[in-house]
C-alpha cells in the first residue's frame, strides 16, 4: 500500500511537473508572441517616424524654396530700389554740377566792369531765379542749402548786397527789379551754413543785408507809385527777422528805419507795425530777444500810438501790444509800467476808433499789474531805489578819492599788472610747453606702436630661417643711424668751436673788402665821368638808325600790328593814335633842341661870368692901374657895360653926397640925372667895376 501510495504521488508530482512545464512553455509562447508584437509595433513607430521625418524634409525644403524665392524677390526689388536711388543721386548730382556752373557762370559775369547797375540786377536776378528753381525741385533738401551756402562764399550774395546799396539815380527806375533781387537776398540768407566764416557771415554780411534792404526801403517810400513794392521789402525784411532775431537791434537803431518811421504816410506807418506783427507771431522770435530789444520794440510801438491819429495804426499798435504780452507776459508787464500814462492815453484817443475791445483789455492789463503790486513789493522798490543812490554815492566819493591819490597808486597797479601779465604769460608758456611735450610723448608713443605692430607683421610674413637674418639687418641699420647723428652732432660741435670763428673772420674781411673795392670803384667811375665828354640822349644823333632801318622797322612793326590786332582798338583809331604819338615825339624832340640851347648859352654866359669875376678879384688896385689895364675890363655888350657904369655911377654919387643928404631918401631920378651921368662917364671913360644890379631894367 506504501509503494502505491508513494507511486501515485511520484505520478501526482510528475503531472504536476508536467502543467508546470506546459504553463511555463504556454507563458514563453506567449512572451515571445508579445515581443513579436512590440518590435512589430516598433518596426511600424519607426516607420511612421522615417514617414514624418521625410514629410518634414520635404516641408523644409519647400519652406527654403519658398524663402529663397522671397529673397531673390526681395534682393531684386532691393535692387531696383539702389538702382532708381543712384539714378535719382546721379540726377542730383548733375544738377548740383550744372548749379556749380551757374554759380560759377553768374560769378565770372558779374566780375565784367562794363555792366552798369540795371544790367548787373537784370543778371542777378535772372540767374539766381533760374538757380533757386532748380535746387527746389529736388527732393533732398540739403541740396538748396549747398546752393545758397555757394552763393555766400562764391562772393554772389555780397554782389547782391552791393547792388542794393547803390545810388537811386543810377537805377533808372528799375525799382521792381531790385525789389526782386532784395526779396531773393532774404531768401538766401535764411537756411545758408557758412561753415568756417560763420562768425564773419553774423557780424558783417547779415547787417549789411539789412543795411541795404533798410535803405531801399527808404528810398521806395518817397515814391508813392511803389507801395506795393514796399510792402514785399518789408515782407523779406521781416522774414529776415525771424530767421535772425540778432538783427532787431540793428532795425530799431538804424538811421534808414528812423527816417521810415517820421514818414507822415499812413500806409508805411501800418506796413512798419504789421511787420513787427507778423515777426512777433513767431513763439522763438520774442524769447530770443534781450530785454533791451523788447524795450526799444515797445518804445517805438507806444510812439505810433502817441504819434499817429489813424485807426488802422492804433489797432495795429495795441493789437502788436497784447501779442507780445500773451507770448512773454513775465518780460513784457515790467516793461509796460514804465511808460507811465499810457492807460491814460489809451483812454483818451483810441477809445471809440473800432477796436474798444482791444483797447479795454489792454488798459485792464496796465491797471490790474498795477494794482497787484502788494505794499511789500512796493518797500522793496523803495529799498532799492535807496540802494541805488547809496551806491551812485558812494561811486561818486570813491571816484573822487582815486582822482585824488598820489601816482604812485597807478605805479604800482601798473606795476601789479605788468606782474600779473607776466606770471599769465608764463603760466600760457609753461601749460603749452607740457601740452608740446605730452604730444611730442604721444606721437613719439603712436610712431614706436605702429612701428612695433608692422615689425611683428614683417615677422610674421617672414619664413622662419629668414627671422634672425632680417632682425640682424635691422640692428644694424639702427646702429648705422646712432652713428650719424653722433657724427652729425660731433662735427657742428667741432664746427662751433673752431671752424664758426674761423668762418666769421674771413667773412668779415670779405665783407670789408667789398666795401673798399666798391667805393674805390665809385670813385674812379666818378672821375672817370668827370673827365669823359657829356653823352647825349640815345635817341639824339645815333649813326646806326639809317633811312634804310628805319624803313625796315617801320615795316615790321606794320607787320606785328596786322598780325596781331588789338581787340578793343580799330585799325584808323590805331593810325590816329600813332600819328599824335608821333607829333608828340616830334614836338618833345623840338623842345629838348630848344633847352639844349638854352643851357649851352647859359652855360656860355656863366663861363664868361666866371671869368669877368676872376679877372675882378685879380685885377690890381686904383693907384697902380695902367689904361691897358682899364680896357681889359670893358665890357664888348652894350647893355652889360651900360649897367655897370649905371651901378657904379649910383656907387659914387652915394659916397660923394654930404652926410645930411644920407638922412633923407633919394629916388632914382635925382640919383641918376643926366648931369651926373655925364660927369662921371667923361671922368671915368666907362670903367667897369662893379655895382648894383636893379638900378636898369634889362
């Protein structure tokens, strides 16, 4: 029973092992078939991926296409954008060439001095018309700037300004011209850059534009046919004005604007107010201007309103008033309340013109400023006003005291500034001796930088067997340039010590001996012309001008002339010319015969002077005189012998006469009458001694 119970159960087991193996073969199976699956699963994941991969390649590159396609678009319209731009710059700039032209042009045409004053405005206005438009038309606007900027320094505009100084008689009439070329002047002084004569276009050329558009002013205002020209003068002046509020000064101070101003036509009065209108409507214009200015605007505007009765005036005035009030009401209201009684004035004669609304507002503006003024700015006006006495006073002692110190006060401010000079100019000296040295430094820095940068770049380029070869090669380049300068700076030293004074002496001596050689050459030329014969004028007696040379000259000099023509000078006015140029020459050769024989007979009686006068000084005394001596004193001239016997007659009646008759003065008739005369003619037998020479008149 044992054994078939221990059978069953090797039987129970053996099953038992068997479902185990079975189930563990079925749970392989199955696993297997489970991998299957997956790698099945995964084979088709990989697939789906290679499939999306492919589909997203393929949208890339459709993507890339299709940038590439708007790209070469975008690049194509990029270049027919370049394209159109660098036709339109060249477009620009061949205009700029063809305005440089016209300016250039208008320039070289205006340096003609045969243009009288309508043609030189007739020009400038035509050319500068022409070249205004075409730098207009463009569409940058730089380019009317460099157009009007190459009018001022070309010299252009400064024509212009001359034109418009010109006398009033000298245009003729022209007055619509010139009121063109001052509206084009305007024009092209607003918007200009100057660039390095900035400083000269502000202070020089602007007041002499003003200047002149003033002045032409002036001279259109007598006329009463040119009103409308009056009114676009002053319409470029106040553009002027606007663009350059510095010259506000200038109007209100110029002689020209003074004499607009006392003009008792009511149409320039209005035109002088509406200009200040129109300027003061700009907001920059008032805030640009001194308190000064703004004083001396108010100043002329409350003189039309005291000076004027017509509406038109008046409303303008108090309109101009309030303008500037609502602009810069802190600077103006101060203003307004030193000119004392002008509520009053406003109250008086413009109420009921018109304009009472203006006129109420206004005079509501004065009172309502006056009477906010607390009682404490009232002490403070007071206190000033105090200080200001105080210090006139105080001004005045001390100016009193200084007048009266001693000089050594100036001394010694002379003196304290003389120092203080002195220790500027040292301070200027030194700051620029150390900003020469600090770039002598950097410079010296830069040059061994760069020096460095290109050696290391040489270096570099160089192969390496050939590196020592060049840097031995530079070494002694460097030692051949130490050398010279030690030889350069040895031998000026040497020079300086012993060849420079050896040098300066024989300079000297040559120097001296120049000046010897070329006295004693002065010398000798002298004596030489002293002793050689006078020459005559070149063109006096020359042997070597025949008939026949002087027909050859003549004949080329007809040839030059008809080779080459003058070009201002006709051939007759030529002839004409040659023919009085000739009289000339004929007539100045008479007259120098004419004073060649006037000096040679001058110098003929001076000799024979020079001898009668030797003769005089060695002749020997009265006593010892034989009668051959006698004769060799007679004159052989008549007159000559006539004067001297005439002197020497008066010589010996003057010393005969008694001492009483020397008191009285004598004529001439009683001195030498006839009677006397002959006695001393018979007694002297007409010797010639001497005498006065105004006894007879030659």
């Amino acid at each position: 029973m044992e054994q078939v119970e221990v059978q069953q159960e090797e039987q129970v087991e053996q099953v038992e092992v068997q479902q185990e193996e079975e189930v563990e073969e079925q749970e392989e199976v199955q696993q297997e078939e489970q991998e299957e699956v997956e790698e099945q699963e995964e084979v088709q994941q990989e697939e789906q991926e290679e499939v999306e991969e492919q589909e997203e390649v393929q949208q890339e590159e459709q993507v890339e296409q299709v940038e590439v396609q708007q790209e070469e678009e975008v690049e194509e319209q990029e270049e027919v954008q370049q394209e159109e731009q660098e036709e339109v710059e060249q477009e620009e700039v061949q205009q700029e060439e063809v305005q440089q032209v016209e300016v250039l042009e208008l320039k070289s045409e205006l340096e003609d001095e045969e243009l009288n004053v309508e043609q030189r405005v007739m020009v400038l206005n035509s050319r500068l018309n022409k070249v205004l438009n075409m730098a207009a038309v463009q569409t940058d606007s730089s380019v009317l700037t460099r157009v009007k900027s190459q009018l001022y320094l070309s010299g252009v505009l400064s024509q212009c300004v001359l034109a418009l100084s010109q006398d009033p008689r000298k245009l003729r009439g022209s007055w619509g011209a010139v009121t063109a070329l001052a509206q084009i002047t305007s024009s092209c002084c607003v918007g200009v850059e100057p660039g390095k004569r900035s400083e000269a276009f502000h202070r020089l050329f602007l007041p002499s534009v003003m200047d002149g558009l003033l002045s032409l002013a002036g001279h259109l205002m007598r006329r009463a046919e040119c009103v409308s020209l009056l009114k676009k003068l002053m319409d470029s002046v106040g553009w002027l004005l606007r663009a350059h509020s510095r010259l506000t000064v200038q109007v209100l101070s110029s002689a020209h604007y003074e004499r607009i101003q006392m003009c008792d036509d009511v149409t320039v009065s209005l035109l002088c107010v509406q200009l200040w209108i129109q300027t003061c409507s700009s907001r920059d214009f008032l805030s640009g201007l001194s308190d000064d200015s703004i004083l001396l605007l108010l100043n002329e505007v409350v003189g039309q309103l005291a000076v004027s009765s017509d509406p038109a005036v008046g409303g303008a005035s108090v309109r101009l008033i309030l303008l500037m009030a609502s602009q810069q009401e802190q600077r103006v209201w101060p203003l307004l309340l030193s000119f004392r009684g002008l509520d009053s004035l406003l109250d008086k004669d413009w109420r009921g013109r018109g304009f009472d609304q203006d006129v109420d507002q206004l005079i509501g503006l004065i009172q309502s400023d006056r009477g906010s003024r607390s009682h404490s700015q009232v002490e403070t006006e007071r206190v000033r006003a105090a200080c200001v006495i105080q210090a006139a006073w105080r001004s005045y002692k001390t100016r009193r005291r200084v007048k009266s110190l001693n000089r050594a006060v100036s001394t010694l401010q002379r003196r304290y500034r003389a120092r203080r000079r002195q220790q500027q100019q040292q301070r200027e000296a030194q700051q620029w001796e150390e900003e020469l040295k600090y770039q002598v430094c950097l410079r010296r820095q830069q040059a061994r930088r760069k020096f460095h940068q290109k050696q290391r770049q040489l270096l570099q380029l160089l192969p390496a067997d050939q590196v020592q070869p060049y840097l031995q090669e530079c070494e002694r380049r460097a030692a051949v340039v130490i050398q010279t300068f030690w030889r350069g700076f040895r031998e000026r030293r040497h020079f300086n010590n012993t060849l420079r004074h050896t040098l300066t002496n024989m300079h000297t001596r040559t120097k001296a001996a120049r000046t010897l050689q070329r006295g004693v050459r002065r010398f000798l030329q002298k004596r030489r012309a002293a002793k050689a014969p006078p020459i005559p004028p070149f063109w006096i007696g020359r042997n070597g001008l025949t008939d026949s040379r002087r027909v050859e000259l003549k004949r080329q000099v007809e040839e030059y002339i008809s080779l080459h023509p003058s070009s201002r000078v006709s051939p007759q006015e030529c002839e004409r010319l040659h023919e009085e140029v000739q009289l000339l020459i004929v007539s100045e050769l008479r007259r120098g015969k004419q004073q060649r024989r006037e000096e040679e007979r001058m110098e003929a009686l001076l000799a024979h002077t020079h001898t009668q006068l030797e003769l005089l000084r060695d002749a020997p005394p009265l006593s010892a005189v034989t009668a051959t001596d006698a004769e060799s004193f007679l004159s052989p001239s008549g007159p000559i012998a006539t004067r001297a016997r005439d002197a020497h007659n008066a010589t010996l009646q003057a010393s005969r006469l008694p001492w009483w008759r020397t008191l009285v003065d004598t004529t001439a008739e009683d001195m030498f009458s006839p009677a006397h005369l002959q006695e001393l003619e018979a007694e002297f037998g007409g010797l010639f001694v001497g005498g006065s020479a105004g006894v007879v008149k030659l």
